[in-house]
C-alpha cells in the first residue's frame, strides 16, 4: 500500500474506533469485540506506516 493509502486507511479506522468507543459508553456496543479488533488494526496500520518511514530513511 502506498503512504496515501495506509494514511487514509488509518483515518477511517480511528472513526470507527471512535465510533465504537462512544457506543461502549452508550451501553449500546452490540460485539465488544469488535473493538478490539480494530485496535489491532491500527496497530498494524501504524507499523506499517513505521516501517515505510524506516525504509525510506535508509535508502536515502
């Protein structure tokens, strides 16, 4: 995935986490696992995003 990608991949996910956050807070969070789920997948995103940044500083 491209730099763009990645970021606007993580844009939407840190809504949707949001998005959950505020329904566990509700009381109205149907699949808490949901939750963690995209937790994980942030993480992912951002090491992702970390290792492009490495990359990029070691080629150049």
């Amino acid at each position: 995935m491209t730099p763009e990608e990645l970021q606007s991949t993580l844009d939407d996910t840190h809504k949707e986490f949001f998005n959950l956050r505020l329904q566990q807070s509700l009381g109205q969070l149907e699949k808490p696992s949901r939750l963690v789920q995209v937790r994980k997948q942030v993480s992912r995103i951002l090491t992702l995003q970390a290792e492009h940044t490495k990359q990029k500083s070691e080629s150049a």
